[in-house]
C-alpha cells in the first residue's frame, strides 16, 4: 500500500468521496431519520394538541409528500444510478466532481426544507431551490454518461425520463412555492408527478433491469424474463394515472390501475420468487417487489368502489402500501445489497438490514390500518414511530460502511 493508499484509508472524507454511492446513500440515510422525526412530530402535534408546535406556511401532506419523494428516496437513486449507469451501457466513470455537488446540493437543501417546515418559509424556499440545482446537476451528469454510452439500452432511457419527470414535478413545487396565488392544483400536480412519474418509474425499471439479473446470478438454472414491452406499457398507463388524477376524474382510475395491477403481478409471478429465497439478500428483493402488486390491487378496490357505488374507502392505504411497502422496503433491499457488493462484504443478509426490513413489514401494515378508522391519528404516529425505529440501527450501520474502507481492501 503506497502513501496516497494510506492517507485516503485513514481520512473518512477521502473515503466518502471515493465512489458515488457512498456520498449518496450517506446523505439519503441521514434523510431517511430527519424526515421522519419533523412528521412523527407533526402528526403527534395534531393527536395530541400540541399548540406550540410550528406550523409551515404550506399544507403539511405537501411539505411531507414532496420533501420524501424529491429528497429522502432519490438521494439514493442517483448514488445507485451513477454507480451502474456506465456499467449498464458502457459509458464513463462518473467523476467526485460531478457527484459530490448532486450529494452537497440535494442534501443540503433538503436539510434547509425540512428546517423550514417548522415556520421558516424562508427556509423552505431556499432549501428547494438547492434541491432543484442539485436535480438538474444530476440529471446532467446522467444524461451526460448516455449521450457517450456505447449502449443506450431502454432502462438508461427510462430511469432518465423518469428523473426529467422528477426535475419538472419539483420545479412546479419551488414555482407555486414562490407564488401561493397560482392553482393549488399545481402543487398537487407536483406530488402526483413525484409518485406516479418519478419514484414509479425510476423504481419498476431498476427492478426490471435488475431483480431477473440478481437471481439468475444466485439461483442455479434461473431464465431471466425481461420483456421489451413492459416499460412502455408502464410509463403510458403511469402517464394516463397521474393525468385522470390532476384533473380530478377518479371514476376513471380503474381504467389504468387495473391493467398496472395485471402487469405488476405477472412481472412478480414470472420471476418466480418461490424460488428465490435464499440468500436471504436475494428473498428481500422479492418480498418487496410484491408490495408493487399488492399496492396497485388495493387502488383497485379503491377505484371500484368510488366509480360503482361512489363511495371513498381505504383512504391513503394504497398510496402507503406503494410508499411504505414498496418503495421503503425495496430501499433497504436494494441498498443493503449494493452497499454490500461495493464495500466487499458478503452478498448476504446482516442481522442489521434483517431488523430493519421487518419492522418495516409491520410499519406498513400499522399505515393500512391508521386508513381503516379508528383513532387515525394515534396509528399515524405509531407508524411514523415504527419508522424511526425500523431505519435508526440500520443507518447507523450503513453510515459506518460508507466512511470505512472496504472489507476486502480495495479502493473505491
């Protein structure tokens, strides 16, 4: 080991800035707490009549919705795609300078934003227009790897659209933001964008590219099943939900959602997870991927029931069990194994990860039951709670990995 070796295995910031995930996937755990705390604390206010708690100056399902869905989950996102875009297509390195500001910037003005939710509209301003500089200084370095890839294969192209997507939907926010007399109806565009355009997208196709990968790599005579057609028929049916949502036609959502549901489910049934349990690093990936399936069947219901009897039932538990189920659980899956791959640990399940994605299932199912009646807003904290305690050991221990050096002591 040479002096430079050395000096950059004892100096954490040299570490840090070693490869795009560690930056990242530090930023988006230390995401994963703060936003949850200021909600656990904000739902907590309502229950239980906390007067002197800080109102933001916007709804609070606002300020939650946008600052988890464009700041907490595509931190990690874009460590995870500028780590395996270029070896998805054959493409260049993406350099620290080009995603340390995306870190610095995303990071920060998520910190700024959540600061400013507790009164401080000053704040929150600023922290998303920080937020939107980091986007665009993503966006431009993806696009940048795809434009000199020698395969621009369609999960480049899909996971790019679906960040120009996200960088539309948080431009919209930081525009109504600025000016409150503009449609509340833009707002909302925002958060729908942010769901249904942005996190859907970017996750069903990394899931797609990757879930068939994983397991033909681990399970002895697997045949990965990859359709061509089944991005395209996401991204139009996706398109069409978040359009008849905004402008306010939910008699129509079963139209789309219900086809969502049969594709959704039959990517999960075609990979076979049954034989996919061990290791346990492979099973999680399928056990989460099934929320995606079971999320789109509970909107279903919701639909149905809205457009044959017009009534309103299940309240949020869809959107949770999409949020929570899927999205949350397929983060610890995917993170945790990256983060093992990249750090030259074992490709299998610590008891860590194990604790965190288990009460993780529970959290879930505590959401769907706080939209079921009841004292509502006690399960909602309970939820948020659950949270917080699911995600502390296990940020905890990734934070340590992301600023150690490797196990096997290679660089990066």
């Amino acid at each position: 080991m040479d002096a430079s070796t050395s000096t950059t295995h004892n100096d954490p910031a040299a570490l840090l800035a070693a490869a795009p995930h560690r930056p990242l996937f530090l930023a988006g755990a230390v995401a994963v707490l703060l936003t949850m705390a200021w909600w656990t604390l904000e739902l907590a206010s309502l229950r239980f009549g906390w007067g002197r708690w800080p109102q933001p100056t916007v709804p609070p399902v606002w300020g939650h919705a946008v600052l988890v869905q464009y700041g907490l989950f595509p931190l990690f996102m874009f460590g995870f795609l500028m780590t395996t875009f270029p070896r998805w297509m054959n493409g260049p390195e993406v350099p620290p300078r080009r995603y340390l500001p995306v870190a610095g910037g995303v990071l920060g003005g998520y910190v700024l934003g959540t600061l400013g939710l507790l009164g401080m509209p000053i704040l929150l301003k600023l922290g998303l227009v920080a937020m939107l500089a980091g986007y665009l200084a993503g966006v431009g370095t993806l696009a940048g790897v795809l434009a000199k890839a020698a395969d621009r294969n369609r999960h480049g192209w899909s996971c790019l659209a679906a960040f120009g997507v996200g960088t539309l939907g948080l431009a919209l926010f930081v525009v109504r933001l600025f000016d409150p007399g503009l449609p509340a109806a833009l707002g909302w565009l925002a958060v729908k964008l942010g769901t249904f355009g942005f996190l859907l997208p970017v996750y069903f196709t990394v899931c797609h590219r990757m879930l068939p990968f994983f397991s033909k790599n681990m399970v002895a005579g697997y045949a990965m099943w990859r359709p061509g057609w089944s991005l395209p028929a996401m991204w139009a049916l996706l398109l069409v939900h978040v359009f008849l949502d905004w402008r306010g036609l939910p008699l129509w959502l079963w139209l789309c959602d219900l086809p969502l549901a049969v594709l959704f489910a039959a990517h999960w049934l075609m990979w076979r997870p049954w034989r996919c349990l061990r290791p346990g690093l492979l099973a999680v990936l399928h056990i989460a991927f099934a929320w995606l399936p079971v999320a789109f069947v509970l909107f279903c219901v919701q639909d149905l029931a809205l457009a044959t009897r017009g009534e309103q039932v299940l309240g949020l538990a869809p959107l949770h069990a999409l949020a929570i189920g899927f999205f949350g659980s397929m983060l610890v899956a995917m993170v945790t194994r990256v983060t093992h791959g990249h750090s030259g640990r074992p490709l299998q399940m610590h008891p860590v990860p194990w604790l965190c994605f288990v009460l993780l299932q529970l959290v879930v199912l505590v959401r769907i039951r706080a939209g079921l009646g009841g004292d509502r807003y006690l399960w909602l904290v309970v939820a948020g709670a659950g949270w917080l305690l699911a995600f502390l050991p296990w940020v905890l221990r990734s934070a340590w990995i992301y600023l150690t050096p490797r196990a096997d002591g290679r660089p990066g």
